[in-house]
C-alpha cells in the first residue's frame, strides 16, 4: 500500500482499513474508469461484496464518482480534490470507446451549464460521449 492511497482515504474522512487502501490504490492505478468486476478481477481474490461497500462509501465521501456509462454497469474512477461527502462538483464529460468498450473521464472537458425551465431543478448531471478512443482511431 502506498502513503499517499492511506492519504487519500484521510483526506476525505475515510478510515483507512486494508481493504479501502487496496481498492484505493488499485483506482489510483489505473488509467481509466473501472467497473466492479473489473475490480473484482483485479484484486482477486477479495469479496465482492466488501470491494462493493468500499466503492459505495467512497462515492458517498467524494473519493470517486460513479459512471453511467450507457453499458448497463457502473464504472467508477477517481474524484478531484474539489469532490466531498456535499457532493461531486467537478462535472466533466466521460467518453466510452465503442470499439474497445472502455470509459475514460476527461476531465479537462467540462460539461456546459444548461438552463432548466420554470420549476425544474437537477439533481445530477451526466454527459457520456460515444465514439473511437485515441489508441481506437488510431488504428
């Protein structure tokens, strides 16, 4: 485990347990948006259910941000600094390669403000682009 994963998890209120810092440091790792079994595969062979768990306690603290993605499974990946247990406030474009079927965040592209009619209030704001990744396009 690294210092800085225990770090992490301290910095947004999360105990940092032997499981939360392999799952956390497996994130950190990575360079995409990975999905439960992704994880799951990943650290085999940890339980499915605490690897779960620790994604759902570190989306509600502001660790990572859950993806929809439009696959039907939830992919997650690291937050920004800026994220807490208030609520995740980067909002950033995600881009799902349609070739390779992976999701990566892009968070340099943020997502425009749209304004609501009347009485409508979001709650959540979600922008998928589908399309070839670079490595994709490439070839």
């Amino acid at each position: 485990m690294t210092e800085f994963a225990e770090q992490k998890l301290l910095s947004k209120n999360i105990n940092p347990t032997a499981m939360r810092l392999l799952v956390v440091d497996y994130l950190l790792g990575g360079k995409t948006a990975l999905s439960l079994t992704d994880i799951e595969k990943g650290l085999y062979p940890s339980d499915r259910t605490t690897i779960y768990r620790t994604l759902k306690t570190f989306v509600e603290h502001g660790l990572i941000h859950s993806i929809d993605d439009g696959t039907g499974t939830p992919k997650y990946a690291l937050c920004s600094d800026q994220c807490d247990e208030t609520g995740h406030h980067d909002l950033h474009v995600h881009f799902y390669c349609t070739t390779c079927k992976v999701t990566h965040c892009l968070p340099k592209t943020k997502i425009p403000m749209v304004s609501l009619p009347g009485e409508y209030a979001s709650e959540e704001v979600n922008l998928v682009i589908k399309g070839l990744c670079d490595k994709c396009n490439r070839h």
